[in-house]
C-alpha cells in the first residue's frame, strides 16, 4: 500500500497514526519531494471513480492563488491532470493507493471500510 503524504499536514499525520494504529503496512512517499506523474495520477483517477475535482487540494493556498475554482471548469481531464502532476501541493491529500482501492483525504469511516 502506498500512503502519499505532506508530513507537515495535520490530516496526512492523523491518517499516518490510524494506519499505525490499525498495523496497516505502507511505504510513505512525501508529495512534494515526489509528488504523482502524469500516468500515476491518470491511472488511479480511472481506478478510483472518482471525480477529478476530488483530487485537488481545494483548501491549498496554491490552488487559491492560481485561481482553479474558477479555471478547471474550463480545462479538459487531460489538462487538469497534467497540472496536477506538477506540483504536490495542488494534490489532495493523504493519498492512498491498494491495488484497485485509491483513497483521497481521510475520512476514517471510509478507510475502515476500504482496508479492511
């Protein structure tokens, strides 16, 4: 499993416990040292089902600076993913991906569900 991460991000360190808590085995990868190409980010959209939106850090100060509310409505996926692959922080996070199982953010009843 791998578990994407900003560590300095509360969120991504509550997750972090819940998995250690739960003995959950993962290799972490810090998002901005090395964050998500183009082909990863497309292929766990596809996997995942979900939205593309979900995988923007909506709260980020960089997707507020660069104006995306406004923008992604008129950008294709393809467009959208390549933006996202240039810089970890426009990426929602934590991240996980478990084979066909990718999660965005944590919502603890939903990685319950998902990883167990």
């Amino acid at each position: 499993m791998l578990f994407i991460c900003y560590p300095k991000c509360s969120t991504c360190q509550r997750a972090k416990k819940w998995l250690d808590e739960h003995n959950k085995e993962y290799t972490e990868r810090h998002i901005v040292d090395n964050n998500p190409s183009y082909d990863e980010l497309k292929k766990w959209y596809a996997v995942s089902g979900l939205p593309l939106k979900k995988f923007f850090n909506t709260s980020g100060l960089l997707y507020k600076e660069m104006n995306l509310k406004e923008k992604l409505s008129t950008m294709s996926e393809e467009a959208q993913l390549e933006l996202l692959a240039t810089n970890g922080m426009l990426v929602k996070r934590p991240l996980i991906v478990k084979g066909d199982v990718v999660l965005v953010g944590f919502k603890e009843a939903e990685w319950i569900e998902k990883l167990n």
